[in-house]
C-alpha cells in the first residue's frame, strides 16, 4: 500500500511539472523579452552532464564600466516544479532596474531529495562568486531572490523570498505528503528535523535582513505571515509586503506576470530595501 501511495504521488509530480511546462509556452507566446537585457544561457556549475545543473545570466547589453549590483534567482516551484527560462522575465525587469542577475536551474522532487537540492543550489552560488567579476558585478553587493537559504561562502546581504513555501511539515496538504519525497523514509526521527522549520532559532538568527512579498489570494500567504511573525520575534530586520485580494494577485504574481503595475511595485520596493542593507 505504501508503494502504491508514493507512486500515484511521483505520477502527480510529473503530471504536475507538464502543466507548468504548458504555462511556461503560454507564458513565451504573451511575453516578449526586452532586446535592451543581454542573456546567457546554461552555464555549468557542476559538471555532471545534467541539464539541472546550469545557470543564466542576465545583464544590459549597453554596459557602462560601473559595476552592477548582484541578483541570484533561485526559481520557486514548491521543490517539485519550476524552471530558470519561466524566470527570464522577471529577471529582465530586475536588470532594467539595475542589476546584474544570475538565475539557477537545480533538480527537483522526486528525482532527488532536498539535500541534493541544497547541494546543487549551493554549489551554483559558489560558481555565481567566481563570475562576478567577469560579468562586471559588484561583489560587495549581493542578494538572493530566493525561497529559502542555502550554505554558501557567497556574501548575501539580503534576501527576496516571494510568496515563499516556508513550512513543509504541518499538518496540511504540503505536510502530510512532502516530507516523505524531501527528506526521506523516517525522516521524523533524524536529527536533521530540528532545521526543517525555517523559524528555528539558529536557522532564523543565521539570515541576512529579508523582503517578504505575498497577496491574499496567494495559497501560501500564511506561510509568508507565519515566517514574517518568527522574524519579527527574533528581532530580526524584514519588510512584509502583503497586497489586498484581488484576482489577478495569485501565488507568485510578480514572477508569474512581472508587467503588472503590482509586480512592478513590489520590485521597486525590493530594490530599494536592498539598497539600504
């Protein structure tokens, strides 16, 4: 029963990551990538032949000889879902805002766990920090826009997390059938468990100050709100940006349609907490 349970499961990851393939067409056919942002594609961070294991960049094709401020991308997805090409957009608008943007692709539930993906997203970090000076970034001045925080000896300033999926283990639909898939069989009884909510005390104290941005009709916004309130009683630094319900301001809206006057607001006010770590 067991084997059967996690089979129809694994079939509704995939089924799951084709409707998103779906999306990102119909994202391809409405947009149209500015010709003013320079783009370059599957840059390997690890080489092990993997697809997974690449990264883009993203920058003005009109340089200037002043450094950019630095951006990784880290696309969202729940671990499961997600591409680096669905966040072209989204970083094209962070460049045009003055920045030099690198985004990476890493594996995804089932075909690994979540320490693999920790692995993967940190290792592109490290090759992020030994590309910055050749694509003119400023080294001093580096941010994630990002779901969660990984190792890394990449100096993060500070952090974007955008309608982040911070909590994997409560008792609601992500809890009761995630874990499994991310941290494997018995995973209740390791010691990791302890680091698997991001409000524990030496996860939450360990981080740069954090943007947060959510709406009411995103799925996750408690997540967002829950995250906001540990970061609040930490007295750590943070801004909550959460937008009033309207329709259109789905999970991950500013990712999803970065043209909108509201995705627009919410990364001008990104860039500009940024500005001020």
């Amino acid at each position: 029963m067991e084997r059967d349970k996690l089979g129809i499961l694994t079939n509704v990851f995939y089924k799951q990551r084709e409707d998103f393939a779906k999306q990102q067409k119909e994202q391809e056919e409405r947009f149209t990538f500015p010709e003013e942002v320079e783009e370059i594609t599957d840059i390997v961070y690890i080489e092990d032949g993997k697809k997974e294991h690449r990264l883009n960049v993203y920058r003005p094709r009109k340089r200037t000889q002043e450094k950019l401020p630095v951006i990784v991308n880290v696309h969202g997805g729940g671990m499961v879902i997600g591409t680096k090409e669905f966040n072209r957009y989204y970083c094209a608008e962070l460049v045009k805002l003055g920045f030099l943007v690198f985004s990476v692709e890493y594996p995804l539930i089932p075909d690994c766990m979540i320490y693999d993906q920790f692995e993967s997203v940190s290792r592109a970090m490290d090759k992020v920090q030994t590309l910055i000076e050749t694509y003119q970034g400023d080294a001093e001045k580096i941010y994630a826009v990002a779901a969660g925080v990984v190792p890394t000896t990449l100096p993060v300033r500070a952090l974007g997390l955008i309608s982040g999926m911070f909590y994997t283990t409560k008792l609601d639909q992500i809890g009761l059938f995630l874990p499994r898939y991310l941290y494997g069989k018995g995973e209740r009884r390791k010691a990791f468990k302890r680091y698997e909510k991001p409000d524990c005390p030496e996860i939450i104290k360990a981080l740069p100050p954090c943007y947060l941005a959510t709406s009411e009709e995103d799925m996750l916004e408690h997540y967002t709100l829950q995250f906001a309130k540990a970061l609040k009683e930490n007295g750590m630094r943070f801004q909550l940006k959460d937008f009033r319900k309207d329709k259109k301001l789905t999970h991950a809206f500013s990712v999803f349609d970065p043209y909108l006057k509201e995705s627009r607001e919410t990364m001008n006010q990104m860039v500009h907490f940024f500005e001020k770590t």
